[in-house]
C-alpha cells in the first residue's frame, strides 16, 4: 500500500518557517529600538529637586539684578512647575513671578537640568527655549539695572 500524500506536512513546515521569519523580524525591530527614557512627569510640589533646581535660579546674576529692580516680592510658580523633557532630556521648569499684591506678573520660566546645572530659557516670544547666553545676547540687561547686568 502506498502512503498517503496530505498538504498537512508542507504546511506545518511553511507555518514553522513562517513563525522563524517573525521571531526573527521581531528580533531586529526590538534591537534597532532606543530604550525607553526615563519618565520626566514630575510635579514640582513636594519634590527637593525642584527646591534644587528654584535656588539655582536664585543664584543667577540675572535674577538677583531683577529682583533689586523691581522691587516686588518675588514667587515661584510651583503648582504649575513640574518636570518637562526638551531636546531630549528631562528639566525642571522654574517660573519666575513679581508678586503685584493683586496679581502675579511673569517674569521668565527658566528651564534647569539638575545633573549638569544646564540652564535654558523659554521664549517670550514663542519657539524653542534659548540657552542663557543666547537669551542674555537677545534681551540685553534690565533698565537702570544696580547690577547692570540682567
């Protein structure tokens, strides 16, 4: 008696062959992936990094010379602050406020990345956020500044 010839075994090959070529498909589409960044969702409330990254601020020339200027107490906008990922890494946004009595005003949002003191400067007038030097070149110091300097 002759054996009898079924499609079956020709298609558990072809599925087997089929299911090599995904796993291997796969493989490379898993090896030609970034790893996943750190989550950068931070609040600001509660969080010492932040308090890190707003005595940064402080510390600026441009800030100590903006606050003898105006004269105004001076606040930070930390219910709305938190971390923010720019270019790729992960920065702590740090808004600057006078405090008018009835009123914040804006003075800046300074961008901080604490692991290399980095500092950017998001643009009043919109679009990607300035590095300090780049903002201190375009907006010049303050008027009548003591420090003259911004």
């Amino acid at each position: 008696m002759e054996p009898l010839h079924t499609p079956w075994p020709s298609l558990l090959n072809a599925g087997r062959q089929s299911l090599r070529l995904g796993v291997v498909a796969l493989s490379i589409a898993w090896a030609g992936t970034a790893p996943a960044a750190p989550a950068c969702d931070a609040q600001a409330v509660g969080s010492q990094d932040y308090l890190k990254a707003t005595r940064l601020v402080e510390q600026l020339p441009d800030f100590q010379a903006w606050t003898g200027w105006h004269r105004r107490p001076t606040a930070f906008g930390m219910p709305m602050d938190g971390q923010v990922r720019t270019g790729g890494r992960c920065y702590w946004s740090v808004s600057v406020y006078a405090d008018e009595g009835d009123h914040l005003s804006l003075w800046n949002v300074f961008l901080v990345h604490l692991g290399s003191g980095d500092m950017l400067v998001s643009d009043v007038t919109g679009g990607e956020p300035l590095s300090l030097q780049a903002w201190r070149r375009k907006y010049g110091p303050l008027p009548d500044s003591p420090a003259g300097k911004r």
